[in-house]
C-alpha cells in the first residue's frame, strides 16, 4: 500500500514558505528517496504544454523543490517535455516554430541555466524510441517515446491539477503525453473531440491524423504510463490555484490576437499540496480535488464552459461519473498500473475538505 500524502498550505493570501510543504511531502511520498543511488540520473516531467504561467504549467517552486532535495541526494537531475503541438510543432524534417526550452523560461517554470532538454531538440529518430507491450492493447503499434526515458534511472511527474477542453482533465496521465513523439501524439488526439484543431495546428508538416476507428482516446492516454512504470517513483501536485474550468492552457482557443474559452482559476483556501508513489492514487485523489472545485465554479465561467463544450463527453465523465469509475482510472487499474487510494495521510487540512474528498473517492461510504 502506498498511501497519499496530503499536506495543506496556509491559503492563497498568506506569507506561510510552501517551500517546506513540498519538501516534506515529497520525503514522505518517496520514503526519504530511499530508492535513490549516488550519480543516479533522475528526469523530472513537468506540465509544460505551453508558455503560459502557472497554474496553467506546473508550479515553479515544486520544480525548485524537488531538484534541490534530489541533488542534496546525490542525483545527476534533468527537467524535461515537449510543448504541445499548438506551441510546439516538429516533423520528422525537424523543428518547424515553436520551442520547449522557451516555453520553459517564458512560463516562469525556469531559468535559462538549468538542466532543461527540450525533447524536440534530441531529432526525429535518434531522439525518440518505438515502445510496445502487451498491456497496451489501444496503441495497436506502439508509440514512440523520447529517449529521455530510456536514460533515466528514475522519473519524478510534477503535473498541475486543471481541467481540460478534449480529456476533461490533465493531470498526472495526461502529464505524459509531452514524453511522446509528435506522430504518436496526433495518434491518440485523432481518436478525441475536437481533433480539427490539432489538425490545424499541424498544417505545414507531415504529420497525418487518421481515427483508427477504436475510440480509446483516454484508455491510449493512461497506456503512455506503461513505459514508466518501473522508473516512476513518485506524482507530485501543487494546487494552490487551479484551473477548473476549460484547460489546458488560459484559453482553449487562440485566433490570431481573439481569445476564447479562458480557464477560470480557482484559489482554495487551503490549497494542498499531495503527493503519492502510486500513480494511480495519485490521479485519483487530483481527480476527486477537481471534482471538488467545480462543484464551487461561479454560475457563469460554468455555463460559458458548458455550452461551449457540450460536444465533448469527457466533460461530462469527469463531473458525473464517481472517481473510481472514470476511464483514467478504470483502465489504469486493469492494466496495474496501480490502486485507488487505501490510505490518505493528511495534514493541515479542514476536516470538512476530507470528508468531501472522502465522499468523492467513496461515494455512499457510512461510517
């Protein structure tokens, strides 16, 4: 059993150093990097589909946090994604616009100096590797992944808790598609809502979007884990703010200088920062804090996303559907890739927020 850590913080208008916070929760989480070997090469994934700040990426101080502790360790620490094709559009003739590395420092994730690899940069083929397993019965021919993973010796995910315009919600599973190569990702976005504006953002390359009919566009999403499992040690969320509406990025469409479908942004008082050794824990609980704040999401910001998302079904997945039953979690269970929560180790933490996460997770519990 590998419990999650859930520690909160002293509210969005307060002086309290989150500092500490992460790094306590990422010691208990990893049982004090108990795994963890001198010289050994750690990639850190974080949420970087596009330049925009935080809560759109993930947390800057989480980056910081996690790199120093690791490094105290005795880890060689690398920071690593591909941006979404939006942002981030490469071919197999190499990079058409976009960078990741910029991307990086824009959004307020990081600094030029450190240890960042854009994926993209690594080229088409020397820089990515086919990936195939039996448990990955909705990638009929694999998928291709950066060679980052291959290196590394152990993979830290440090996504950020938001809704999402096609998946409903990214967190940790969604975190990894940036590990993909841009073919495998236009694979799986052909099988969701709203693949035209993918195709769009691909114009100019030779990258072809074909639905292979299967419709398993959230069952190919959590299938990306697969090829992690054995170097996954931990999923770290920061949620001191959210986006709980629309996602990934501020606005889910951009046309020129027009906006549209801006992500309303929740600041929870506490927020929490939380974090489990088991992935699918992990999800499930960031699932159940997202349910949460919806519920909460002023009449209008909900309505704007209602009407303009009413063609997509994995919205509705996550508001209706109970946790344990969202496809994100249903099939990372078949494939083992882990458990719903079995232990909840808070701290700092309303006892009324518990017991509506604890309502969420285990709907008609008494007792």
């Amino acid at each position: 059993m590998k419990p999650v850590f859930v520690h909160g913080t002293a509210g969005p208008g307060s002086n309290a150093p989150l500092e500490p916070i992460i790094r306590k929760t990422f010691l208990d989480a990893t049982d004090n990097c108990s795994w963890l070997k001198k010289d050994d090469l750690v990639l850190i994934k974080p949420a970087l589909n596009s330049p925009d700040p935080y809560p759109a990426t993930t947390h800057p101080l989480a980056i910081r946090t996690v790199a120093a502790v690791l490094r105290e360790r005795g880890a060689r620490v690398v920071i690593g994604d591909q941006s979404g094709i939006e942002h981030v559009l490469h071919h197999k003739d190499g990079v058409i616009r976009g960078s990741s590395r910029g991307n990086y420092t824009c959004s307020g994730m990081g600094e030029l100096a450190d240890p960042f690899v854009a994926f993209e940069e690594g080229g088409w083929d020397e820089g990515f590797f086919h990936y195939q397993s039996r448990r990955k019965s909705s990638w009929k021919a694999g998928f291709y992944l950066t060679r980052q993973v291959q290196e590394a010796d152990h993979i830290i995910c440090l996504p950020r808790v938001s809704s999402h315009s096609q998946a409903g919600a990214t967190l940790g599973m969604k975190c990894m598609v940036g590990l993909l190569r841009e073919d495998s990702r236009m694979e799986f976005h052909a099988n969701g809502p709203f693949n035209q504006f993918i195709k769009n953002s691909a114009k100019g390359s030779t990258l072809v979007s074909r639905d292979d009919g299967s419709g398993k566009f959230l069952e190919k999403i959590v299938e990306i884990s697969d090829a992690v499992r054995d170097k996954l040690r931990a999923t770290l969320f920061v949620a001191t703010r959210v986006q709980a509406t629309f996602g990934p990025d501020r606005y889910t469409m951009r046309i020129g200088p027009l906006r549209l479908g801006k992500a309303y942004v929740a600041a929870p008082d506490p927020g929490l920062v939380f974090a489990s050794a088991d992935p699918v824990a992990a999800e499930a609980f960031a699932l159940a804090y997202l349910k949460h704040l919806k519920a909460s999401v002023p009449l209008l910001p909900a309505l704007t996303e209602r009407v303009l998302l009413s063609g997509n079904p994995y919205v509705r997945t996550l508001t209706e559907d109970p946790v344990r039953h969202h496809p994100f979690i249903r099939h990372a269970e078949k494939i083992g890739l882990g458990r719903m929560p079995e232990k909840i180790l808070w701290a700092d933490v309303p006892a009324s927020l518990q017991e509506s996460i604890d309502r969420l997770l285990n709907p008609g519990k008494t007792g």
